[in-house]
C-alpha cells in the first residue's frame, strides 16, 4: 500500500522515519540465515557462516562495495567450508 502512495503526500518526519525500515529490516532476514542451523537451534561453534559474515563486514566497512562485500563473504564461507 505504501507504495502506492506518492512521495510528496509524506511529511519530511515521516520520510525521515520510514528511511530506516529497510535498516532494520535486513538484520531480521540476514539474522536467521546466520545464526540458525537446518533445525532452528541457534549454533554458535564450528559455524561458518559467522567468521563468513564477519569478514564481509569489515570488507564492506573497509570498501564501502557492496559487490565487494557480497563477493568477499560468498570466497570465505566458501573456503571455510572447504578447510
């Protein structure tokens, strides 16, 4: 529905708030993905995709690409996985 919705009928205070959706969003979809086994117990120990994630996000703090960021953290979940 908010996407019906043109751009000029908000107020700079609402724009300014719905700015931030897609920030917390992403954690909620990225979260799970990362921290939850095939079970949806939360595994912390020999998982992967954390250190994976922890290097794409220095990459991406580091590059400021997200191409970048995506490609670093796929060759390293990738390499650990293979170690």
């Amino acid at each position: 529905m908010i996407a019906l919705l043109k751009k000029e009928m908000f107020n700079d205070r609402i724009r300014e708030v719905l700015s931030f959706v897609p920030a917390a969003i992403f954690p909620a979809i990225i979260f799970p993905a990362i921290f939850l086994d095939n079970s949806g117990l939360f595994e912390l120990e020999n998982n992967p995709k954390i250190l994976a994630a922890l290097i794409a996000v220095l990459i991406g703090v580091i590059s400021k690409n997200i191409l970048a960021t995506i490609f670093s953290g796929l060759a390293a979940y990738w390499i650990l996985i293979f170690i």
